[in-house]
C-alpha cells in the first residue's frame, strides 16, 4: 500500500507539473501568435486567365501555378488518399491526434540509432498552421506554436473548410500547387479523372515531393504510391479487389498537355500592363481573374501575316544585307550549326543552313541533320547589294555573286517559282529578317474594341510595340480631321480652295515656312474632295488658315488623337505626335457617324468567383437578364455614345476618303471593289508610312517605320508601303463577307457636281461625281471658294437642286 501511495503521489506530482508545464507553454507560445481567423477568408494565389474574345485562351500569369477547387467537388477517392497517408483520424481529433502522436514517438524511441527516417504525427491541421501562418523551421518551438494553432484552428474553421485549406495550398512537386493542378501536371486529367492509383500517388508526395519523383526515384514512387493504397484499405476505404488492381497498375506519369494559345504577343502584353495598372502585380498574378478580351483569332492570325509580308518585301526591295556569319566549310560542321540555335525572329517555316558549294546557277545548302539543299538563281534575284536612299538597279545574273561557300543564311521551303512552275524537291528561298519596323490595328468602329494588333516583326525580337508605344509624326493621314473642322463651319465637299504657293514669317530669326505639295507643283483652284483625294498640301494649310488652328485643334482633341496641339500650321499637315493605335479609333469615329468610342483591348474581367469587375460596354440593358426567352420584342440598347461631330459632316469625310481609293493615292485598294475608304500618309523625307483605312464596319491602321527614325528610301511612301499591308488584310478579312455601303445620316443629299469645279453638273460635263451635301448647303450654280485672300472670306453658291438619292438610317 506504501509503494502504491508513493506511485500515486508521483503520478500526481506529475500530472500536476505537466498541467504547469502545458499552461505555460500555452501562455508563453501562445502570444504573437499569427491571427487564424484570416484563414476563414483566405483566398490562395490562383492563375489569371486572358482570352480571346471566342473564348480561347490568350495568356496566363501566375506565380504559382494553381487550380482552387472548393472540397466538396472533389472526388472522395482523391480526399480518402490524402486522409489515409497524412490524417486518418482528421475528422475525429480536434486539430492534434494525441494517440498517433504517442505511438510516433514510443515508435522514434524504438529506433533511435537506426537509419530508419523519424515518424511524424502532425495532422493536416497542423500542416496547415505551419504552411499559412508559420515557417518551416525545425525547432520545438515552432512544433509548439504549430499545435497551439491547431488547436485554435479547429475551434474557429469547420473540417471541411481545413481540408479545403489544406488540399489547394500544398506543394506537389512538378510546379504543383494544390491537388488539382498536379492531376493535371503529372497526368494531364481533372480530379475526377484520376483513379485510384492516380491519387494514392499524389497522395505520397506532400512530406517530401522530390523524394518519390516519379522519373528520378521511379521505384520509391511506386513503392510510397502502394503504402498510401495500403492505408486506404487499412482504413477500410477501398476493397481488397480494389487495393491489388491499383498496386499492380504501372506508374505512368503523362503530363500536362501543351496549351494551344492564340499568338498575339503583342495584343497578350499590352493586356497585362493594363491589368497591371488596375489591379497590381499581386492582383494579376494570383488574382485568379478571368479576362475576356476583343481579339479576333482569326483576325488577328491575317494581321499578323500581313504586317510581315509587307515589311519582308519592303525589306527585298532594298536588297540583301549580307549572310548572318561566315564559316569554313569543315568536317563537323552541322555539329556547330546545331549548337547555334533557332535566332530570335525566325519564322517557325524558316530553316538556319551552311552554303557547302555555289555555281552560276545555284547554290547548294547544308542542314544541321545533314540534308541538302539548293536555292536556284531565280530565288536569289532580289539579293542585291543593300542601298538605303535609292531604289536598286542591276541584276543578279549568276549566284556566285550574292553567296559563297561558308555563308550561313536563313532560308525557306519554296514549291513553285513566280511563274507557277514547280521547283525539284528541297528547293530554296533565301530569307532575311527585316530591320524595318511596322504595325497594324484593326478596331470595330461602332465599340472600340480592338480586333486584331501586331506591334512588329516579331515580339521574341522586339517586345516593342509599335501600335501602342511608338508616338510619330501621322503626317497626311492627319488631314481629314482639317476636313471635318472645316466641314463643320459650313463649308463643303464641292468648295474649292486656291493650290498656290504660300509663304508665311515665322517670326524673328526663323526664316519663312513654305511649304509644298508631294508634287512640288501648284494646281490652282479644287475642290476639297480633289485636295484630299490628292492629298494637297498647299490646299490643306490655306483650308486651316480659313478655320483658324485652334478649331483644328479642338477637332484633334475631339477624336483622341492628342491631348493638347500647339496652333501651329505645320499641325494641320501632321507635324503633331501620336500613335497608331489613337488615329485608327479616331478614324473610327468618322466612319461611325461622329460618336465618341474608346480603344479597348478588354470586354469583361470578373473575379475568382465569377462576379464581373469590369465591363467596357456601360450600355444598360435590363431586358438582357431574363433566364428564359418567351418570344416578343428583342430587349432595346440604348445608345450612350456621345455626338462629337455632325453625323453628316462625319458622312461627308468618308465619302472623300471613299475617293482617295478609287481616285487618289490609295488607288491601289480600289480592285478590291468593295466600299473601301482611308487617306495615306507620309512624313518629310519619307521617313513615316501610313495608311488608315475602313469599311463600314471595321477600321485597319499601318504604320511603317524604322525604329530610329530614317528615311524609308525617295520612292517608299504610304502608297507604296503601307497600302499593301492593309490592302492583304483585308482581301482576307471581307472574303466571304456581304457587301455593306457606308451608312447615309438621314437628312443628306445626294447631288450630282462637276468633279473639277464644284459646280453644278451640266449636260457635256466630262468629269461628274455624285456629292452629299447637308440641306441649305449645295451650289445653285459656282461653289464656293477660299483663295487665302485677306478679308475676302467665302462665296457660298445658294439654292438647292433636286435630291437625286435617298438616304437610310445609321446603324444606331
């Protein structure tokens, strides 16, 4: 009885000194603790999701790769692995599993002094205090803080909530954040893909993900994968059948398939930076947004091809620049060819070869799997000695003069020469990456919304982007916003207006400013249709005189293409700055009938979970939301556009613009035989190239240039180089597509008018054009002239002559 008293005794002096122990514990770690109840509305990083405007995937931005799926859509397979391997009494204990912990550590006495890896007993609330709220460090102490919070965590967040905590937070390995993202990395399938062996795998994984890699450690894989199906039968959560089939199954790891995403660089960053700026870099990049964009895939794929056929035969027209580097033609040469690499830029349809051998005719190439090759003379004849300021004369007549033996050269696979014959097989072109820069955008006029967008060459040589970034001289393609001030002032597509010299004093020291047309000649009096279809310059300064260039310059504010213009005439032929992406919606706001739109790359951004943040179109529509249709009216969108010109005015200008393509300098478009309108531009010694131009129903802008401004060579104009581009696009974008007229404002008359002066058109009149003017404003008989005459002003003609067409409505 002593000895049983002395034993009680102690056992109580004991309990009593663990109790002491515990509480000061509990009050010595337990203060400073990280706040737990955060946990309750913790929202881990997850993936941004960009996509095109059909809904295919753009972009993702991520720091870490994760997919958030809420517990109760996962597959009970999937949480009885996790469960069996880390936590089998999870959804017994209150946050720390006492009798695992005391088998653990009688276990880890047991094997002290073997190699035998130290038994853990911490449950999955306890990993998730230490992931969320603690540090990894190995230390009794933050074992402690780590129980304490288990324990805290329990009291304040349901089981499932932990668990849901725990199974989209934890590392799996293989750039895996959570359970969903590695079914899809190491088996390219969804959680309720996976089988059951699929999952006692990933089950394994979390003590030491590196430790069971299914490459590397393929047989400690296997081995980890069978004890977690072990314990899933012990737990009885799988049947004996069940467990064997799944041990016996190979570990096959299939991962995660490429992701097919639109190609457009250019358009991807600029949607970055702009989330960026709305949301942070914390926001994008674990925000887990879901981005709907206005690109047009398959827009966007012919705006692409274009921009760089135009600039590659630009780039051909001024000749060939040399090899990229000169080899000796030795043994072991496609070893040093394959060591090279793809270069940035390169097309994925061009090959890198070595020149082994030229004749007169050909010459014979090498690749780096030991193929062969030949690039004929006729595929060699644009290679002439590259020149900058002048148009290249001669002839290549043997191809011993463009390449030699060691040259290394980028070329194509060809099939036909420009007759159409075919070439032998493995025929070649040769290629150049062209140092000439360029963009293209093509926008909806009645939204914004921006279709399409290439900002160069190619965005792994330049992440610049020209469409966006570059601000440039717009030179001519800034005239119609002259027109359209001047339109508004009453005067009309028929006045005519003095092309003379014109000579101004600039002041003090600054000699006089005079300038002149394209031409260097003068033309006397035309009509202001003549003067934009020709692009006058004399025309358009004496027309910005009349009006005055601060109304010019109201104009240029009122279409976005600056903020603030300084009133110098210079202004009113270009001298402004501004950016592709700025003058194509602001011809868009001309072809849309004068109302106000905003350039966007973006329709709708909403939330992780799914609430819509943002929304370009503000346009309120509360009959959109019915959750059924029941026939009856469609629901009525009320335009909120604002009128920031005339409609008339603004179907004036484009009609204008309609006849610099069948007329004046973008003639080259008019075989396209489709209502087509835009204005060419082209900046002093040629050093900018534009054209803007539309249908009804979509505008196109280009812009070439070199990056350090240069001339583009005497001849190269935005006739010669930008027309192009814009004319290849859209042969492709309208295929197939119906034929729409530009839209007639109600009220507008069409008036037949002698071409040349503006007059009325009378029988015998050679040249006659068919004319809109507003009511009140067609000639009776002369039209009305500005000749730059001081103090004179106009003469407008009077009375109206019989509407020879009707009009319709706009599309809003």
């Amino acid at each position: 009885m002593r000895w049983i008293l002395y034993l009680t005794s102690l056992v109580l002096v004991l309990g009593a000194a663990g109790a002491v122990a515990v509480g000061w514990g509990f009050v010595r770690y337990g203060q400073g603790l990280p706040d737990y109840k955060r946990l309750a509305d913790y929202q881990p990083p997850v993936v941004t999701r960009v996509h095109a405007g059909d809904g295919s995937l753009l972009a993702e931005y991520a720091s870490q790769r994760r997919i958030f799926v809420p517990v109760s859509a996962m597959p009970r397979h999937v949480i009885n692995a996790f469960l069996a391997a880390e936590d089998k009494n999870f959804y017994s204990h209150h946050g720390i599993d006492f009798p695992s912990l005391a088998v653990a550590a009688v276990t880890n006495l047991w094997t002290v002094g073997t190699n035998r890896r130290p038994r853990g007993a911490s449950t999955i609330t306890q990993q998730v205090a230490k992931n969320f709220l603690l540090t990894n460090e190995a230390s009794l102490e933050r074992k402690i803080k780590e129980a304490i919070l288990a324990l805290r965590i329990e009291r304040a967040l349901s089981k499932d909530r932990i668990l849901e905590l725990y199974l989209n937070e934890i590392y799996l390995g293989f750039g895996s954040y959570g359970a969903a993202a590695a079914a899809l990395n190491y088996f390219d399938k969804s959680l309720d893909e996976l089988t059951l062996e699929d999952s006692a795998f990933l089950a394994a994984l979390p003590k030491a993900p590196n430790n069971y890699h299914p490459i590397r450690k393929h047989l400690a894989a296997v081995n980890r994968r069978n004890w977690v199906i072990g314990q899933m039968l012990a737990n009885d959560f799988v049947t004996e059948a069940a467990a064997q089939v799944a041990r016996a199954a190979p570990l096959v790891i299939r991962p995660r398939s490429s992701i097919d995403f639109v190609d457009a660089p250019y358009f991807a960053e600029e949607v970055r930076r702009q989330l960026i700026d709305r949301y942070g870099a914390s926001g994008v990049y674990g925000g887990g947004l879901s981005v709907r964009t206005t690109l047009a895939p398959r827009l966007q794929t012919i705006a692409r091809e274009a921009l760089q056929y135009g600039l590659m035969h630009y780039d051909r027209r001024h000749g060939w620049r040399g090899p990229v580097a000169r080899w000796t033609v030795d043994p072991g040469w496609q070893h040093r060819l394959g060591a090279t690499g793809r270069p940035d830029g390169m097309p994925d349809a061009w090959h890198i070869a070595l020149v082994l051998s030229v004749d007169k005719t050909q010459a014979v190439i090498g690749f780096v799997d030991d193929r062969r090759g030949t690039i004929p003379l006729s595929e060699l004849g644009w290679a002439r000695a590259w020149k900058e300021r002048q148009r290249l004369g001669g002839k290549i007549r043997t191809a011993t003069s463009v390449l030699a033996p060691g040259d290394i050269v980028y070329v194509e696979p060809v099939g036909v020469d420009a007759n159409n014959a075919p070439y032998p097989a493995d025929t070649y072109a040769l290629r150049q990456i062209p140092n000439v820069g360029g963009a293209i955008i093509a926008l909806d006029p009645h939204t914004g919304r921006i279709l399409a967008m290439s900002g160069g060459w190619d965005y792994a040589l330049s992440q610049f982007n020209r469409a966006t970034q570059a601000v440039r001289q717009p030179g001519s393609v800034f005239k119609p916003f002259v027109y359209i001030a001047a339109l508004e002032q009453g005067l009309t597509p028929a006045t005519r207006i003095l092309d003379a010299p014109f000579v101004i004093d600039q002041g003090p020291g600054l000699g006089k400013w005079k300038p002149a047309n394209y031409t260097k000649k003068f033309y006397g009096l035309s009509t202001m249709r003549l003067g934009i279809e020709k692009s006058r310059n004399l025309m358009t300064v004496r027309l910005a005189r009349e009006i005055g260039m601060d109304r010019v310059g109201e104009y240029a504010r009122r279409f976005g293409i600056v903020d603030t213009m300084p009133p110098h005439l210079s202004m009113a032929l270009g001298a402004v700055e501004t950016t592709l992406m700025r003058l194509t919606a602001g011809y868009g706001m001309l072809v849309n009938g004068g109302k106000r739109i905003t350039p966007t790359l973006i329709d709708r951004i909403q939330d992780r979970n799914g609430r819509t943040v943002f929304r370009h179109d503000q346009r309120p529509c509360p009959g959109c939301r019915r959750g059924t249709w029941t026939g009856g009216s469609v629901p009525w969108l009320q335009d909120i556009r604002e009128q920031i010109a005339d409609p008339a005015s603004a179907y004036q200008i484009v009609r204008m613009l309609e006849g610099v393509v069948q007329r004046g300098t973008g003639r080259r478009i008019a075989s396209l035989d489709r209502p087509l309108a835009g204005k060419t531009g082209t900046t002093n010694d040629n050093v900018d190239s534009w054209f803007i131009g539309f249908a009804p129903d979509l505008v196109v802008g280009v812009f070439v240039g070199f990056d350090r401004p240069r001339t583009l060579g005497p001849h190269d104009t935005g006739s010669s180089v930008a027309v192009p581009i814009f004319k290849r696009f859209m042969v492709r974008a309208l295929a197939g597509e119906p034929e729409v007229p530009f839209r007639t404002p109600a009220g507008v008359l069409h008036v037949r008018i002698n071409a040349e002066t503006g007059a009325l058109a009378q029988a015998g009149d050679e040249k006659v054009i068919v004319e809109p003017f507003k009511p009140g404003t067609a000639p009776a008989s002369a039209s009305q002239v500005i000749d730059g005459t001081p103090g004179r002003g106009r003469r407008p003609g009077d009375g109206l002559p019989p509407v020879l067409a009707g009009s319709t409505d706009g599309l809003y």
